[in-house]
C-alpha cells in the first residue's frame, strides 16, 4: 500500500510538471501545501504550521492520473512576481520550495505538488566565487579599469558581480523561473535609489530593477522576487503576493493603485536586456580524480569547488556531479539542461 501510495505520488508529480506548459504556467503550490521545515537541519515539516491557500484570482486547477483534481495557486509564464511581507511571516519560506519544486517530493514531506518547471534556478550572492568569461554587460559595464565585462573572469566576484554571473549563466543554461531573496542578493545589485543616482553618476552597475522587464520580455522567463524592504519593484511587476501570517494574498491591485497615488514609475533605464551568447563548457576540470563526501563541496584533484551557495543540491553525496566532472565531454549551454548536475 505504502509502496503504491510513493509511486502514485511520484507519477502524479511528474504528470503536473508536465502540464505547467500547457496552462502557460511555471510553478504551481497546491492548496493545504505545509511549506515550512522542522528546523534548518531538518527537512520534515513543521508540525502545526498552517497549511498553504492560494488566493482565489490565482488559484487554478488540474487533473492528475491517481490523485484527480488538485487546486492550488498558479504562477503564470513571462511574469514578473514581487512577493511582499514582514520578517518571519513565510515569504522566503515559500521562495525555498520553489526553488526545490524541479524535484519529487515522497509522500509525508509536505511540498508534495509543488511543482516548477525543471529549469528553475536560484539565484543568490556569493563574495569571493570564481567567474570566467561570463558576459554580464547588461548589469556592470563601463568598469574604470576599462575591462571587458562582455567575456568577464574574476578569482575573486564581489556580491553584486557574483549575482550578475549568476543570474546569466542561469540564462545559458535554459531556466524558465528565476527565484530571488533580497535578503540573499547584494542590495546594490537589485536598486540604487534616486539620491544615489545623483551622488554617484558614473555608477558601473545597471541594478536589476532596471533591467528586469526588458530581462523578463526578452528572455520569456519568470522572475519571482521575495522583498520586503523596498518597493521599486513594485511599478513593473505583473503580480503582486503578500505573506500575511502565512496566508498568501494578491494585492496587485492594491499596489498598482498605491503606485499611482505615490507617482511611482517603472525605472527610466536606457539600457535593454539582451540575452547571452550560448558558450560551452568542456570537460574534465584539470585535477583528475573527483570525490564528494558533502552536500556542499566536491573534490576535484587537490582543489575543493564550494557549492554552500546552490541552494538546490539537496542530497548529502552528489557522486553523479562529481563523476560527470570527471567525465571527457562538451555541453552545449542553452540546451535546456539547468537540472543535469543538480541531483
């Protein structure tokens, strides 16, 4: 019985993820989802927490093989999503299992069903990571030491460089949903205010709120973005939740409207997106054997590649990446393959 009950759950999973597509959908969070974990190092759910409801103007509904109709809240293709709410009120909570909804849930979890397109990635800091020849031109340019930003290398990435490199590989390598935390991202990486803007003119990074719809309209991509300490977003969202007491609302009209009292408008930014050139990316690394004991770092030769900041490697031993890095082979970035190594 249990044994079926694993398989049903799987298959049922498997059978939405595929159905996102033809509703125009990228993610989906079923209704009585229980989103928050026991503690950080635990990956049960939290006992008595409150279960998920989506908002009625979002809510949609599919059917599955075994289970039948399931409703639940739908976040819709080619969309900008602010996700607003106070500290501790679920908001990034509910960013987390997006960012694991490319994988099944077993039964008991909780997250069963919340499901995202495969190509969903995470995207965050990470001060001092290593970036080589990625073309991050569209967020900093114009550096004072004249380098060349359009095939970028650094040992050394600063938080909002490393966010830039991120967000564009994200981009090559197929991702269809991009999740983001302010509380994870460099501050100027997302805004710069209009005092700043004036203090400082001749500012080498162009801030992701100036860029993000010209990103989200040329790339076909979904932005979500967990905020709650700066409205600039707000003018070019398509969607607007809030976290209430761990009850999700739609308030984009309430905040459209709120934008049209404050005479808040979508940044003037000459710049227009444009999406990265496809690259590939050989193996093996040079080091020779490869080894992983840890969730978050993989030996290769005598050099130890740090992943604390991949936030969708959730299994304790990532022996396939490990061994596919250790494999002789070329990669085509673009391929829709984001989740190829994310085991």
């Amino acid at each position: 019985m249990h044994l079926a009950q694993h398989v049903h759950t799987v298959e049922d999973q498997a059978a939405l993820r595929k159905l996102l597509p033809q509703h125009g959908l990228v993610a989906f969070v079923p209704n009585g989802a229980l989103l928050p974990r026991a503690s950080g190092a635990s990956d049960q759910p939290l006992q008595g927490s409150v279960p998920f409801a989506s908002p009625p103007t979002l809510q949609t509904a599919l059917s599955l093989p075994h289970r039948g109709s399931i409703s639940g809240m739908g976040l819709r293709q080619g969309q900008v999503c602010a996700c607003l709410g106070g500290g501790f009120h679920g908001k990034s909570t509910f960013l987390a299992a997006l960012a694991l909804g490319a994988y099944n849930h077993v039964p008991g979890d909780g997250r069963e069903f919340v499901c995202t397109t495969e190509q969903v990635a995470s995207i965050r800091s990470e001060d001092g990571r290593s970036i080589q020849h990625v073309d991050i031109s569209p967020f900093i340019a114009n550096l004072p030491d004249k380098s060349d930003t359009s095939s970028f290398s650094t040992s050394n990435a600063s938080g909002s460089t490393s966010c830039a490199a991120s967000l564009m590989e994200a981009l090559e390598a197929g991702a269809e949903l991009l999740v983001l935390d302010e509380d994870t991202v460099a501050s100027n990486f997302l805004v710069r205010d209009r005092a700043m803007q004036a203090l400082v003119p001749n500012e080498p990074i162009t801030p992701l709120v100036a860029q993000v719809r010209s990103l989200v309209d040329t790339a076909g991509v979904t932005l979500v973005l967990v905020c709650g300490s700066s409205s600039a977003f707000l003018p070019c969202a398509d969607t607007v939740l809030q976290m209430d007491c761990y009850e999700m609302k739609d308030v984009t009209q309430k905040a459209q409207q709120l934008c049209k009292t404050l005479s808040m408008e979508p940044w003037n930014s000459t710049p227009s997106f444009r999406a990265p050139s496809l690259r590939e990316l050989k193996f093996p690394l040079p080091g020779g054997k490869t080894a992983t004991r840890h969730r978050n770092v993989i030996h290769i030769g005598d050099e130890a590649l740090e992943l604390h900041a991949v936030p969708q490697l959730p299994n304790e031993g990532n022996r396939d990446f490990a061994q596919a890095l250790g494999k002789r082979a070329t990669v085509q970035c673009g391929s829709k393959g984001i989740n190829r190594f994310c085991v």
